[in-house]
C-alpha cells in the first residue's frame, strides 16, 4: 500500500509497511514551514510588515516569501516591533522585517527548517 504525504516540497510517496519491493524517493529541497503574510510592504527602506499567524520567527533564521511574482529566500539580518529592534517575534505579533528584494502585500512567508 502506497501513501502520499503533503508537504512544501511536493507530494512525497512513501510505503506502508510489510515492504515488498524496495524504492527510493528523494526530498529535494528544504522543508518549510507557514509562518505569516505580508500586510504590507515599505519600498523606501525595504521593510515588509509581516502578520505571524501561524508560527514564530527570530533573527538568524531564513525565510521563504512566495507570491504572485515574488519568490526568493533570505536569511532574517534585522527585524522590529513598533520601531524598535526585537529579536524574536511570537505567533499572533506584528513584525517589521528588512528584505533584500520587493515584497508585496499577501505573499506567503515560510520559514526554511534546517
């Protein structure tokens, strides 16, 4: 019996065991996790206002946004919270982080697990 398990990465088959025939798959690409959207997006100082719904993010981790023309990843160099440099924002907070590229309002934020 064959189940499929969902994921960031794609529909991922694995085999329920008693194994009768021997098969390999391979996960490419890292796993993420949905961590918030973009409310909005500030191009004078490349600072996105994130709404963290489902998750928590700190400084040092990497993110994912994924939107209707916008996909990149970066590493979290700076964020704030009401104009002061926080290092960890909780599920549920707004959080203002630095980009590198463009982001628009409603894009996806993923955070990349190691």
């Amino acid at each position: 019996r064959i189940i499929e398990g969902y994921g960031s990465a794609g529909a991922v088959p694995f085999v329920d065991f008693p194994l009768k025939e021997t098969k390999f798959y391979t996960i490419i690409g890292a796993m993420e996790e949905r961590i918030g959207s973009v409310i909005r997006f500030f191009e004078k100082n490349s600072i996105a206002a994130v709404k963290l719904d489902f998750g928590d993010l700190a400084v040092g981790e990497t993110i994912h946004i994924k939107g209707n023309g916008t996909d990149f990843t970066q590493k979290i160099d700076s964020m704030e919270f009401d104009h002061k440099p926080v290092e960890k924002a909780l599920r549920g907070q707004f959080t203002g982080v630095k980009l590198s590229r463009p982001a628009n309002p409603f894009d996806l934020v993923f955070k990349v697990k190691d």
